[in-house]
C-alpha cells in the first residue's frame, strides 16, 4: 500500500509552490518534474475530507511526525503514508520537510486515506 503514495511526494516540491488555494499541479508543472498526467489531486473529494475529519476528531487518527529520511524509508520512498490498524484506526507518517499550507494540506490528503479514498485519487 506505501507505494502509491510515490509520485504524490515526487511532485512535493512543485505542489508546495502553489498558492494555499490550489489543489492541483497544472500539466506544464506535472511534465516539468517527468510526469505525464493532466492534473495531480492533492484536495480529496468532500465525503473523504469530511469522514477523515470525523475520524480525527473521535481520536481514530494518531500523526508521526519524522524525518524526511525515516519518512522515505518508512513509506517506500515517500514523504507520507498511512497505515490502516485492524480496530479501524489509522497512523498517518509525515515527513518534518512539509510545513505550513502544504502541511495542512497534506494532512487533509491522508486523512482522507484513512476514511477510505481510494489509492487511484478518484475525485467523486
């Protein structure tokens, strides 16, 4: 499951340039960083968000922070992952290298891993 987390934080440098109200790489800054796609969602779709929310507000979502290094070794090569417990809880990893918007930004991004969006990124 850590490796679809990949080109999320392979584009990290270029999300974390964005204004805090931009949710998506455009495609010239996907192809400039070698990535052939149209859009890259960071935002998750509102029923995640909002069922991420809940279960971070019930306790269910504990935060590591790490060392981008230990974030890396911890999340095959990512900046961040989660790790979904058999009581239905989640431990999100995040890397200490992301800091302000983007941080919160990536936080949202996770949590609504754990509430269940999908690896794919689907935006419905």
């Amino acid at each position: 499951m850590k490796h679809w987390l990949a080109p999320l934080f392979a584009l990290a440098a270029v999300l974390s340039a964005c204004s805090p109200t931009q949710n998506v790489a455009t495609l010239a800054e996907v192809e400039a960083m070698g990535f052939a796609a149209s859009a890259f969602p960071l935002a998750p779709p509102a029923r995640y968000a909002a069922a991420g929310l809940a279960m971070e507000q019930r306790g269910r979502i504990d935060y590591v922070f790490v060392t981008p290094a230990a974030a890396r070794q911890a999340c095959g090569g990512s900046g961040a992952c989660i790790w979904r417990r058999f009581d239905n809880s989640c431990r999100v990893t995040i890397s200490t290298e992301y800091t302000g918007d983007f941080l919160v930004a990536m936080m949202a991004h996770e949590r609504a891993h754990c509430a269940g969006w999908p690896a794919s990124h689907p935006m419905v």
